[in-house]
C-alpha cells in the first residue's frame, strides 16, 4: 500500500532559526513528490514538483530536495509568514493513480 | 487564468441527510478529484473523475457518489451523513488526469459539519 509519513507533527522556530522537515514515502513507482502548503481553513498551495532522486527545487526561503526514500523541505532563515502547514504527497506510476498525501508538519516561526 | 472554485464555503447538516458540493475545474482542466480532509489530517482520497466518467475511487462507502459535467465542473454528493463525515472537502482539478508539473490545483474547500 501506498504511504507517506511526514515528521515532525509540529514545529516551532524562532525567526531566522532554519530547519528541514521530512517526507518518508513508499510508492511503487515513484511519478512525482509534490509539497504543498496550507494555511488555516484554506486548500493546499502548490509549492514544487520532484522527479528523481538528486532533484532539487528552490523558491524564495524553501528548498525542496529528494532522495529513493525521502524528501526534505529545507527552510531557510524563515519569517512568521511562513507558518503554515506543509504537505507532502507522493504520486504512483501505475494507472490513474491519486495523490497519497501525508499528515503535514504545522510550522510556527516566533518573530 | 481562473482558479479552481467551490461552493459553499460552510455548511452545517443534521445526521441522516444529504448534502451536494459543487466545484468548478481551473479553465483547461478535464480532470476533477475530490478529498477530504479531517481536522489535523492530511487530504484522504475520495473519487477522481475523467471526462465524465470516474476512473478511480479510494476507501470510501458508496453514500459517496459525484458526478462530472461537459464544462468539467463537478459535484460531490454525500447520502445519509455521519458525524464522521465532518471535514474539509477539497476539490482539485488538474490537466489530463494529473500530468504536468503543478499536479493538481486545489480549491479552498468547503467546511461541512454534520451535527
């Protein structure tokens, strides 16, 4: 079965404390690795796209990079409008597959 | 370009009856799939739809049923709700059944609570 565990559950930094938060998946067939972000009441937030193990993806303070098991969301010197909580879902190679999502890490940056 | 829209944006329902979400796709978009989202829960799959016909349905009970429309839009219908069936119900479109890049554009959702 398809599954995606992300850790930790919850995070709290300090405004400019960077950190990584991480993907554990298990698919077969890896097709994609996609993070989104989601804030309070609201739906998710396409932030990358990974493909093969080694790619990396960078867009202002997050970085995104993915390895055969995991991917890391690397948060650098972030800012109290980065909190949110971040999802990770693998996608399958095999036929009409959906989005497997995990449970998302709720990031809080204290200024 | 339009984004992907749903409505309502709340409802409140008794248990033991039904309820219709709607959603319209992102322009250029065939493909429409539906999740739910418990409280602290990432989206769980619903059912995916594909020029008018479902082409993939995750772990859920047939009181679960939806439909898509030539324009792509597409509704959600729930029979006999539980207090179980409380959540955010995201709706996300997508080119193609999910290629390309961006995967799927999601909706804001619509908060269903069943009392």
């Amino acid at each position: 079965e398809d599954q995606v565990t992300q850790s930790p559950e919850a995070l709290r930094l300090q405004e400019g404390e960077s950190s990584s938060l991480n993907c554990s998946y298990t698919v077969s067939g890896l097709r994609g690795l996609f993070w989104y972000r989601q804030d309070p009441g609201k739906g998710p937030e396409f932030l990358f796209t990974l493909y093969s193990a080694g790619e990396e993806k960078e867009k202002e303070r997050l970085k995104a990079t993915l390895t055969k098991k995991e991917s890391f969301l690397h948060i650098t010197a972030p800012k109290p409008e980065d909190s949110a909580t971040y999802l990770c879902a693998a996608r399958a190679t095999s036929g009409n597959t959906p989005l497997v999502f995990g449970k998302g890490t709720r990031l809080s940056v204290i200024a | 370009e339009t984004g992907v829209t749903q409505s309502p944006t709340h409802l409140i329902k008794t248990r033991g009856q039904q309820v219709t979400l709607r959603c319209s796709s992102q322009s250029g978009h065939n493909t429409v799939s539906w999740y739910q989202q418990a409280l602290g829960q990432g989206p769980q799959f619903i059912f995916q739809y594909y020029r008018e016909e479902e082409n993939g349905r995750g772990n859920f009970p047939p009181r679960f049923s939806g439909l898509q429309f030539p324009n792509y839009s597409s509704e959600l219908n729930v029979n006999a709700l539980e207090l179980d069936d409380s959540a955010l119900y995201l709706c996300a479109s997508s080119p193609q059944q999910g290629s390309g890049g961006r995967g799927y554009t999601f909706g804001s959702g619509t908060r269903l609570t069943v009392v």
